[in-house]
C-alpha cells in the first residue's frame, strides 16, 4: 500500500508539473534570433497540428508516417537500418517483415498497399479542400501537400495516377511525368521558374510564418531539395546543385538554427529515483523528444498528439513486453522492431545520436530494479537488449537487437506517443547542400563543412577526406528512423547489396510493385512495374 501511495503521489506530482509547464524553456547557443508561434492550442507534449479549415488534409500525413504497416514500415524494414524478427510465434504475419528485409515483397504485400491508400487517401482530401473557398497562400499551402504525397508515390511506386479532382480517373503517368508535375506544384507555390542561389521568392503566396504544422517558404523549399537530390534516380537527369540551392536558401534565410548545446527541453521520461536519467534532454535528443513541438529545428512536421493526434507507436512497435514498466506506459509494448547490429555499430561510442537513437543493455524498472522476462529460453531472466540478434526468423531472441528509441518515451506513455515527426528540419538540408555540393563537380570535399557541422553537434571529431561512402554512412547515422535510408541506398547504388539476413537482391526491387488490389480495381488502367 505504501508503494501504491508512492506511485500515486509521484503520479500526481507529474500531472502538476504537465499543467504547470506546458511552454518549453529553449535555452541555446543561438546566435541568431528565432521566432517561434505557438500552436493554437497547447497539450501535454505534441502540439495539436492547429485548428483551422486545412486541418483535415494536414491531418492525413499521420497515416502511416510512424506506425507499423504502411510506408513508414516499408521504407524502413526494405532498409538496413532495422529489422522485425520472427520470434517464434510472434511477428512471423504471414512472412511479410521477412520478404520486406530479404527483397522478395510482391505486388500482395499487404503493407505495401496500405502504404499507396494511405497517400491516395491525403490527395483525396487535398482534392476535396481545394474544391473549397480558399484563399492564395491556402491554395498554395494545399498544392504543396498534395506534391509531397505525390513525391512519396513517385519515390515508392513510380509510375501512379495523377488524380488532381474529386471523384476523377486519369491515366497512368510514367515516373518523369509525376516528377514534373512535383517540381512543378512546388516551383508555382514558391512564385518561381526555378531554383537559384539569387532566386527571388517575393511573388510566393507562401508566407515565412514560423509554424511547424503549415506549410511555408522553407518547407516547400526543402521537398523541392529532396525532390532534386534524387532527380537522376526519378529522371535519369542529374539535379543537385538545384537541390544544393533549395537548401542552401533555407539555411542561410530562414532564421531556423540547428539544436545544439544549451537548446534543451525537460525530459518526460525521467525516472524521479534513477539518477542515470538526465533532467533535460539536449541537442539531438531535444528535436525528437515527446515535446518537441516548439524545436528550432523543425521546419515542418507531422503533428503527432497521444490525445488528439494519434498515429506515432514506436514503443509498442520496438519495446519489449516487460519494457513497459520502465517508463510505466499505458499498454504492453509488442517486441517488434529492432536496429540492426552492423548499424548499430557504426556509430562511435561517443556519438551522442548512438545514446540518443538507441536502447541497448539491462533493463530497469520505474523504480530502478531490474526488469525480469520469466518467458526467456536462453536461461537469462534479466532483460538485457544486445545489438546481435541470433537470427531473423524463425526464432529470433526476445531480447535480441538495439531498440528504436530516437523519437523517446515519455513516463505513464499512452498507447499514442506526442512526438511529432520532422518532414523537414534543417540537419538534413545540412546533408543536402553538402552532398549536392559534392555530387555537383564529383569533389567530396565540398561536402566537408557541412557534414563536419553536422558531426560537431554530435560531438564527434571533424573528418576529413571524405568520399562517397563515408558520407552514406554519415548520412545514415543523422538520419535513422526518419524514412530516407531506403532512398540513400538507392541513390548511393546500395540497395541491392548484402546485407545481415538478406543476399543481393534484383535491381528491379528499387520500386516497389503496385498493389495487386489496387491494379485489380483499376479494371486494366494500372499496370505492374517492370520485374514483377
């Protein structure tokens, strides 16, 4: 009864300091000013994603985007950054995680069709607002929305309809033409013909309203960065000092600013009796943490909220059943998804983003006892995450794997997390502009400045001589779990290679199938992508 009291109180004592610090006090080494509105409405964590007439399409980028089955699972698991292993009885879904890590998907996939109704479900409800009154910059704002599920589609399937109108049919376009009408939805947002390093923005109905549900100058700016960065992937045709400009734009006008040192906000996650836990969480750790709703760094974001906003559940996707009661969450996590051991280990010991991305050793509880699993086969009850995994099916180890735990827990989690997922966030555009740069004139020096900026953030020592594989591996350390690794090994002609549990697999697989239920639907109008 006494501990009950105790849980109560410190239950209690959380709750008051929820109500009595929902604004995040940002302390940084900034040397430029920034100046952040708040959303409309503020909650325990995540920011609500505002309350306005395009809330219903801004809505539709939480389908699928931080969930398991849909795109975020399929860029992810076809990857090397993780894996999700059969454990027995647990997770083998008919061998859909297993054909996604070995490269043998097909067109009945099922997460790869969820992945294609969930981005036709948002431009449905783009098409549907556009139809309505709505002023320029809204237009604007909704066009650009409806690129960037456009920009998924093209990246993913290839060649999809451009269904621009409620209730419309069209034609099946080829990959060149969704890219085009792309580039060319965000150059009209933007008021420009093309990106330049001197272009003039000043005819855009896109306003530069810092706002990181909405969408603005910088964010349209860095879809288009992304979209050229892989230009000759999507065209055959080399964009990347276009993509280096669109980045270089953002970063040198926008006012947003990296998170480094001194830029911290309260850690929900923190255990009142463990002293390992930090107070803060700082940096890195800052721009995913559960309220990281206001960082610095955040140019757009999907607005994941646990009470209104649904859709992120990374702990249950990744945590191991008993692991709930480390941070007392809600419901039982699943024992899903884990790093894999050769990612894992190329981070240094001392990159902050390995601390910060990553949930490895003993396990303890909210009160800092160790965490027993009493199901465990290998005769060791304590829990204890290891970076090797045995195998990855047909009995992978419980407790085998790094868990995912960049976008971090908060204490007493509901079954929804509040971290809100960056679309577009300036570390990235760093990494961007520094591999447009480079791949611009074939000289990786260029890239240096940038990648070193990135690099010192994380407290590593700069390099030098860079080339093209050490930056992929740079690349792949900032930006795990942010569904861009598949696209990185793509680009860098590494997809098809080997890795832990999967052999070379065909070139053909860098698109995924369309959907069997979808061409099935589509009553002769879709037709497959060529190997399948």
């Amino acid at each position: 009864m006494k501990n009950i009291h105790k849980a109560i109180f410190l239950c209690g004592g959380l709750l008051l300091w929820s109500c009595t610090d929902l604004e995040e006090n940002l302390v940084g080494e900034i040397d430029r000013p920034v100046s952040i509105d708040e959303p409309s409405t503020t909650f325990d964590g995540g920011g609500n994603g505002g309350n306005d007439a395009l809330s219903v399409a801004y809505s539709k980028l939480r389908d699928g985007s931080a969930s398991s089955g849909g795109y975020w699972a399929i860029q992810s698991v076809s990857s090397d950054e993780m894996a999700v292993t059969q454990k027995g009885g647990d997770w083998y879904d008919g061998g859909i995680w297993i054909d996604m890590h070995r490269h043998t998907f097909g067109p009945s996939n099922g997460p790869i069709n969820d992945s294609w109704t969930q981005q036709y479900g948002a431009i449905a409800a783009c098409n549907d607002l556009l139809k309505t009154s709505l002023d320029d910059n809204q237009t604007a704002q909704i066009k650009v929305l409806r690129a960037f599920f456009y920009y998924r589609l093209l990246d993913t399937y290839g060649r999809v309809k451009l269904v621009t109108t409620p209730g419309q049919d069209a034609p099946q376009s080829t990959r060149a033409q969704v890219f085009t009408f792309v580039e060319n939805e965000l150059l009209n947002a933007l008021g420009v013909s093309s990106v330049s390093a001197s272009m003039d923005l000043s005819n855009s109905p896109l306003t530069t309203d810092v706002n990181p549900y909405r969408v603005n100058q910088y964010a349209a700016l860095g879809i288009l960065a992304k979209l050229y960065l892989n230009a000759e992937v999507y065209t055959g045709t080399p964009r990347y000092t276009e993509a280096a400009d669109a980045a270089s734009y953002v970063i040198d006008n926008s006012g947003y600013v990296l998170c480094g040192v001194g830029c911290s906000v309260p850690n929900p996650g923190k255990r009142p009796v463990v002293d390992s836990d930090p107070d803060n969480l700082e940096g890195y750790a800052a721009v995913f943490a559960p309220n990281n709703q206001n960082n610095p760094e955040i140019i757009w974001s999907i607005a994941y909220d646990g009470v209104t906003g649904g859709g992120m559940n990374f702990a249950h996707m990744s945590l191991h059943y008993s692991s709930q009661f480390t941070w007392n969450l809600v419901s039982q996590p699943w024992n899903g998804y884990s790093a894999l051991e050769d990612f894992y280990n190329s981070y240094e010991d001392n990159d902050a983003r390995k601390k910060a991305n990553f949930i490895v050793g003993p396990q303890y509880d909210y009160n800092g006892s160790a965490i027993l699993d009493y199901a465990a086969t290998d005769g060791q009850l304590e829990l204890n995450y290891t970076p090797e995994i045995n195998e990855l099916e047909p009995n992978a180890s419980r407790k085998g794997g790094a868990r995912l735990g960049k976008f971090s827990f908060r204490l007493f989690g509901r079954d929804d997390q509040d971290n809100d997922m960056p679309i577009v966030r300036l570390g990235d555009l760093y990494l961007i502009r520094a591999e447009g740069r480079a791949r611009a004139v074939n000289n990786w020096s260029l890239a240096e400045a940038d990648v070193n900026t990135i690099r010192t953030r994380a407290g590593l020592a700069p390099l030098a001589g860079l080339n093209a594989d050490t930056f992929l591996a740079e690349r792949g350390r900032e930006m795990f779990m942010e569904v861009t690794r598949r696209q990185d090994l793509i680009r860098f002609g590494k997809f098809d290679d080997a890795w832990w549990e999967k052999t070379n697999s065909d070139p053909h697989k860098a698109l995924f199938p369309i959907p069997q239920p979808q061409i099935d639907a589509s009553k002769g109008t879709l037709t497959q992508n060529p190997g399948y």
